[in-house]
C-alpha cells in the first residue's frame, strides 16, 4: 500500500502553524518543528524531544520525512568523497565532497539527471527523471557537509550547484534550498559561498536578476563561438551568445555580482589562441571572473584533455587582456567524481 502521509517538509512555517491551530495546539509549535526540520536537520519526527509524546505521536500519523540517504561513497586518493544519495522514490543522484587546501566544497545536484544532452558531460547521457525537492538539495548539503567534518573537521566552506542537472530548470526548489541554507532559521552559511552553474537559459539568467539573488552565478560556456557552441550544448541554438550576453549584462546591472565564465579546454577543438581571443571579446560585455577546467574524459566522449602547453598558453593569453583567470585542476577523476562525470555508474551495483 503506497505511503499516504504527507511529507512535512513540504509545508510551510504559516501551513504548520495552521496544522496545530487546527488540532488545538499552541502555534508557537510550528516555530519549533521548522526548527528541528532547517536547523537541526532531523530525519525523523521522533527526533523532536521538545514536543510531547502524544504530539510527535499525532504528527508521526500524518507526516514524515523523506530524507535522502547515503547508498553509496567513494573515496578518492586526493580526499574528494563522491556520494551516491538513493531518494524516498528509489532514484540515485549524486553529491560531491571537495577538500583543497584553501576550501572545503559541497557539489550538489538540483535534477535527476539531466535534460539538456550537452556532449562532454556524463549526467547528459541520463534522461532526466524528475527535480528534486528542495529538502533532497537541502539533505545533500547536510550530508556533505558532516562528511566534512568527521573527515577534516571543519565545515563546508562552500557549496556549488554542479552537479546533476541544470539549476535552472528547477528554478523554485533550487532558490528555496538555498533560503534554507542561507537563512538564519536554516544553516546560516553565506549566500556569497554559493555558486548556481547554469549551461545558459537567458530568461532564468534575467529572473535571477530579477529577483536580485545574493549568491554566485557561473556560466558554462566553453566556446565563445556559436557554431562551436551549438556542437557541444544544444542549448545554444536557443540561447545564443549574443542572447546569454544580454541577459548577463542585466544581471549584472540588477545583482553587482560578475558571473564567472566556465571553459572546459578540450584538445583541438577550443584551446588555440584564435578560440582565446573570441573569449576576450565576450567578456567584454560584462565585468567577470574565467574558471579554465580540466577536461575530464568519458566513456566513448569524443573529447580529450588539452596538453597542458595549450591550457597555460590559453591562460597566459587572457591574463595579458587583464581578465581574472583561474586553472582549475580537477579532482576525484579515479571514481568519476570531477567535473562532468556524475553519471550514476555505481547504481546497477546499489538497486
């Protein structure tokens, strides 16, 4: 028989509160459970010990948790812990720990799997099945999170939204999962150490603007050239680069946040000077910060890695046209953990 209680996680502090008003509890029991739901991040209303018995009883009747959990974790030999989360519906997703030695960095996924069938990328050979909850976000954090502290005993430091699917196209979940960390009756983490990667949806780039968000956003662009552009993300045939630069631009003018610009250096196919300087000129449009990473190859991709000559060429180049430029050197590439490779290889083995 399917499961008829209600997820309480899906409520509301004003819906809570009109649950209790309406079994004749006080109302300040719902500041209580959106405590133990966002702050302390309970898996279960048994949890809740400074509610009576016979509450938590009455609220174990109709509600539960749907809780993520860990089915899976790889470690690589560099630190990096790539998780497999199994859902209350029996998907598989993905989340990522990355420990340098400046940060320690959640990856987590806003889909299960992905839409948009971007050619380099792993997750982009999965249908995509559904969004996920904001709580489902909102639990990988929390899972990573401890992971970062029984492993190197210091909390995250920052999260990224990099993992599977695009963020965009769950736009309401992913902004509430990030009320949740962000709120200082959630986790409390700074909004300025979040990054939502996007492969470039114009008009969710502008409602971010819109709604004047506090965190980071970061493009993956990868070419600064359409025809290069629509070969490896079909996204681009809708979303240009003369239309994504627009709706840069109006971010920008709406946030004062410079995007970040992605550019994944494949060999022979974007890391000569000629595709460096199509960069510059882009970057033009709006005052922003290059991320140049690592490729990391995949089963049957028909990409490989940039020599390292390339990318330190590509990089120097745009260095002299005064852009802040980072290499990004990939981590956790032995369990398929890096940039582009989330890609469930480890679900036949957790079913």
């Amino acid at each position: 028989m399917p499961e008829q209680r209600q997820d309480i996680r899906k409520l509301s502090l004003a819906e809570i509160k009109a649950y209790f008003v309406g079994i004749n509890e006080k109302p300040f029991r719902a500041k209580q459970v959106h405590e133990w739901l966002w702050k302390k991040s309970v898996t279960s209303i048994e949890e809740m010990t400074n509610l009576s018995l016979p509450i938590r009883e009455q609220l174990g009747k109709e509600f539960l948790i749907n809780a993520i959990t860990i089915a899976e974790s790889q470690k690589s030999k560099d630190g990096t812990v790539k998780n497999a989360f199994k859902l209350y519906d029996g998907n598989i997703i993905e989340g990522v720990l990355i420990p340098t030695p400046k940060r320690i960095t959640a990856c987590v996924s806003s889909q299960v799997g992905c839409s948009l069938t971007c050619k380099f990328c792993g997750t982009g050979r999965l249908k995509r099945e559904r969004n996920l909850d904001a709580s489902e976000i909102y639990d990988q954090v929390v899972a990573i999170n401890k992971q970062a502290i029984e492993n190197h005993d210091i909390p995250l430091s920052n999260i990224v939204y990099m993992g599977m699917g695009e963020p965009l196209l769950n736009y309401k979940n992913v902004l509430q999962s990030i009320d949740y960390v962000t709120s200082p009756e959630g986790l409390d983490m700074s909004p300025k150490r979040i990054t939502v990667s996007t492969a470039g949806i114009a008009k969710m780039i502008e409602k971010l603007g819109d709604d004047q968000v506090k965190f980071n956003l970061a493009l993956s662009l990868h070419a600064a050239n359409d025809k290069k552009r629509d070969h490896i993300m079909p996204i681009n045939e809708q979303n240009s680069l003369d239309v994504l630069g627009k709706s840069l631009v109006y971010f920008y003018e709406k946030t004062d946040i410079r995007p970040t610009f992605e550019y994944i250096i494949f060999k022979g196919f974007n890391d000569k000077i000629e595709d460096a300087q199509e960069l510059v000129e882009f970057c033009k449009q709006v005052p922003c910060k290059i991320n140049i990473i690592e490729y990391n190859p995949i089963d049957d991709g028909e990409f490989q890695q940039a020599a390292p000559k390339n990318v330190d060429d590509f990089a120097i180049y745009l260095e002299s046209k005064n852009l802040v430029v980072n290499v990004r050197r990939s981590r956790g590439k032995d369990i398929d953990a890096a940039c582009g490779q989330l890609a469930n290889k480890n679900e036949a083995t957790i079913k």
